[in-house]
C-alpha cells in the first residue's frame, strides 16, 4: 500500500522523473492493472455509490441506481485504460514513437491518476464537476509521459498528444454511455 501511495504522491507531484522511474521499471500491463488501477479505480466507484446512495442529489437517494453508476464508474475507467493503451500503442509507429503495449497501458494507467484520485469527490454529487476540473492534469500527465514511455521523438509529441488525447476521451464518452445504457436504460430519468 506504501508503494501505492507513494507512486501516486510522486506521479503527481513530481512527473517528469516519475516517468523516468515507470519506464525504468518496465512493469508488464497485468502488474500495472492489479496492483494500480484495480484499486485506484474503486475511488470514484466506491464515492459514486455513497454519494448517490446515501447522500443523494436533490435530496434524493436511490441505492439501486448508486450501485449501478458505482459498477458503470469502475468498467469504464477500467476497460477504458486497455482501450487506449491498446490505440495509443497502436499509433505509435505513425509518429516515431516505439510499439510496447506495457509502456502505453502504463503510460494511461498513470495519467488517469488525477482522475481516479478526484473521483472521492463523488461522494457529494454536487461536487462532480470538479473531478472534471481536476482530470486536466491527465492531460498534462500524458503529454509529459510520451517520450519516456513510448519513445516519442519531440517534434511529434504534440501531435501524438492530440491524437491520443482524443482516443482516451473518446474511450471513456463511449464506454460511460454504453455502460449506462446497458445498466440504467435513459439515463436522463435517474433523477
């Protein structure tokens, strides 16, 4: 857990030679997944239920529908973070950058770290613009995780960026609304 905290502390804090350390580390996708995302991702999933199952949005509170935007919050940024990976490493090539499906599923991993860690602030609904706010710093995070991670070289980082950075919001609008549909039906009626 002391690992995890700190990776969390030092991604945020201090990217640039946290990325250095993460590309040193060369950790294969499945360990990143389990011992990363998994239990970062229970953060906005965990605050998702407690807010709108206990506490409620317009003094309303539904424990059915908590639990299934709880469930919608957790497959989304889960499966999202293998979707992008799996076309930024797809895209590498294109830009210069070296193909390595660990570099790229670690590369979003770590940038959805702002988000994930936002996500407590799903506990009141009235506060969920703000993980919104606070996951530009992804953004950020990608754009200086490219070259360390995938190899990129600097006259098309940019480019890169942008193109990633569309796939990665991309992912996470389609699959939030597929997972809604699926779970919640229309989602304009939940409250």
């Amino acid at each position: 857990m002391e690992d995890l905290i700190n990776r969390v502390k030092n991604i945020l804090l201090t990217p640039k030679s946290e990325w250095l350390t993460i590309e040193e580390e060369n950790y294969p996708h499945a360990k990143v997944f389990t011992s990363y995302i998994l239990l970062l991702a229970l953060i906005p999933a965990v605050a998702c239920f407690i807010g709108y199952g206990l506490i409620g949005v317009h003094g309303y509170t539904s424990f059915t529908i908590a639990l299934k935007m709880a469930v919608i919050q957790f497959v989304t940024m889960v499966v999202s973070t293998y979707v992008a990976a799996f076309v930024i490493n797809f895209l590498a090539r294109n830009f210069g950058a070296t193909e390595n499906f660990d570099h790229a599923y670690s590369l979003v991993a770590y940038a959805y770290t702002p988000a994930l860690v936002a996500g407590v602030l799903y506990i009141i609904p009235a506060l969920k613009d703000l993980v919104s706010l606070a996951s530009l710093y992804s953004l950020y995070l990608l754009y200086v995780g490219l070259t360390p991670m995938m190899k990129t070289p600097q006259e098309k980082q940019t480019s890169y960026f942008i193109v990633s950075l569309l796939v990665m919001a991309l992912a996470i609008i389609l699959l939030s609304f597929l997972f809604t549909v699926l779970l919640i039906g229309n989602a304009y009626r939940m409250f």
